[in-house]
C-alpha cells in the first residue's frame, strides 16, 4: 500500500519552466513490448533544438528493478513508487491482462490525485479501469477488447470506433499503432504541431491523424444465427448490389416485418439497414485491398450505385476515404 505521504491530492508544485516534462512508463512482468518501445520512440531522447530536451523519461516498475517482457527480453526499471507519484506523466503500454495489483492501482490513483496526467495504449486502459480512473470518461481500446472494458469500466463510456480519447488528465488508445497517433498528439498538445510534425517526420508516420478517425474494425457474421436469417445475410453477401428493403428481407425469411426486424436487430446488433450498409462496406474494403477496380466500379459492384454515395458512406463509418484505405492497405498485395 501507499504510505500516507505518498497520498495528497495536492497538484505538483510548479516547476522552472527550463525543466522537462517528467514522464514515467509503467513496466511490469510480461510487458509488450512493441507499445513499450513506441513510448521511448515517440517521447525519449527528443530535444527542442536549444539544448534543451522535451521530456524526462523513465522507466519505472513495481515488481523488481528488471522485469520480463513479452518475447523474454529483460527491461531494466530503475524508478519505483516514487517516481512514478512524482511524474508529471504515466503512460501505461498495453496490459498482460488479467488481474491488476493492488499496489499498481494505489500508485496510479495517488498520482493522479497529484495531480499527474495518465495514458494507457491500446489494453492500457485495462490498468487504468481497475485503478477508477475511467468513470464518467469516454475511452477507447482495441475494438478487440471494447466489450470486455466496457464490462470492466461500467461507468465508462467505451467508444471502440476511434484511434484515441483524450479526456485531459486521461488519454486512452486503440491498437498498438493507434499509440504513436495518441503520443504524437501529446507532443502536439504540450509542445505545439511543429514539434509533433518534426518528430512524425523523422519516425515515418503520418503527422496527424484525428482521434476520431476510425479503427478498422472486422464486421463479421454472428455465430448463433437461425437458417432463415442466415439465408437472408448470404443474400446480401452473394448480391449486395440488391435493394434489400425489409419487406423482401422478411417474406424470404418468413416473418412478419415487425418480427423480422426485432430478431434481426437482436441477433446482428443492428437494424436491417444498417446491417446492408455495413456489409456493403465490407465487400468494398475487401475490392480496394485485393483488387485494381476503379473507386466508381466498386460503389457499383458493392450497391452503392454512384461513387460519391460510396465516398460519403465510407468516410463517415471508416474515417477516411477509398483512396487512402487502400493506400494503406493494399500492400498485402505486394507482400
């Protein structure tokens, strides 16, 4: 447990402004690694061109001075409790899963109570939610595990379509990848788009992606479906070019309207509608990845009939356009 001293709510006392910006990474045993190091990337060794560096980094465990990360590697971590209540910032890579201790939930609530700002990547935000730090925030995770924190977090609302959330004294992050989006957007926030852009440069990444992009979530098919319903979501994969109203979605399987529509919500999560629509984008994403079609060919093939349909429908639930998904993705192609 925390000793008493440890405890204050008091905010940190002011520093000389000449000082850096004290950021603590939380290591423990079994820590990925990959998030891990995007931190010491990102943040570590960055100077403002003065002599000066932006931030102090420092690797800090609970569990021993050396911990073993993922893969076997040894990470040593030189700071304890002290350092990490002195921080004026904690990021915590993605969680091992499973139950958090105690004395890492202690440390974090005393922190921030200190006044301390907290970010966790990717299953991070795990840790964050056993310390309390997540109630009446909006967070995110891997789409992955979005139901599992928010069943973690109950008074969290978990938003599982973004890149990250941040909520001023908590940030929280998608997949792995999505952490360099949230930690060039810390730089951003303390030390302006200048430094974030300089650093995004030198890493090879895209300067800035809005937190509200959307994650690439896989749309599937539920396990636990009737064969009426079952026939009729083949439908809509074989020709998703159809109209697909509800009527005709109902009589093919059988039911009234009302009872289609009540069955087929409680069983996808979605309207009938949305479901289409939904499916449609699939099939799309799937032609931009593996195939050369024109933008306009696709909206065609996949029922979204013209090509700005298609362009405003897949900005508005993937985030970004046609074109720069499947810049980034078609790649598999070449692999």
């Amino acid at each position: 447990m925390i000793q008493p001293s440890l405890t204050s709510t008091t905010h940190k006392a002011a520093r000389p402004a000449s000082e850096p910006h004290r950021i603590a990474i939380l290591a423990y045993q079994g820590l990925c690694l990959f998030e891990f190091a995007l931190v010491l990337e990102v943040l570590g060794s960055r100077t403002d061109g003065q002599g000066g560096t932006w931030y102090q980094l420092e690797v800090c465990s609970l569990e021993g001075a050396s911990v073993t990360a993922s893969g076997g590697a040894v990470v040593n971590a030189p700071g304890g409790q002290e350092a990490l209540i002195a921080a004026d910032s904690i990021v915590v890579p993605g969680w091992r899963l499973g139950d958090v201790p105690g004395d890492i939930t202690d440390t974090l609530q005393a922190a921030h109570a200190g006044g301390a700002r907290i970010a966790a990547v990717c299953t991070g935000a795990f840790v964050l939610a056993a310390a309390g730090l997540l109630d009446g925030r909006r967070v995110t995770t891997h789409w992955k595990y979005a139901d599992a924190l928010a069943q973690a977090a109950p008074g969290a609302a978990v938003e599982p379509g973004v890149l990250y959330i941040d909520e001023g004294d908590v940030i929280t992050s998608a997949g792995s990848v999505a952490g360099i989006d949230m930690l060039l957007h810390l730089l951003r926030r303390d030390h302006g788009l200048e430094a974030s852009n300089k650093v995004a440069r030198m890493m090879v990444a895209p300067p800035q992606r809005d937190g509200g992009q959307a994650q690439y979530i896989e749309h599937r098919l539920p396990l636990d479906i009737s064969p009426a319903l079952g026939a009729v979501l083949d439908g809509i994969r074989k020709n998703p070019a159809a109209e697909h109203s509800v009527l005709d979605m109902a009589r093919q399987a059988h039911m009234s309207t009302r009872t289609f529509f009540r069955r087929f919500k409680a069983i996808t999560g979605h309207t009938p509608l949305e479901w289409v629509l939904l499916e449609r984008l699939r099939i799309a994403k799937e032609m931009l990845e593996f195939t050369d079609l024109t933008i306009d060919r696709i909206a065609f093939d996949a029922g979204f009939g013209a090509g700005d349909t298609f362009r405003h429908h897949f900005r508005r639930f993937v985030g970004t356009s046609p074109g720069a998904y499947r810049r980034t993705f078609q790649a598999r192609l070449a692999s």
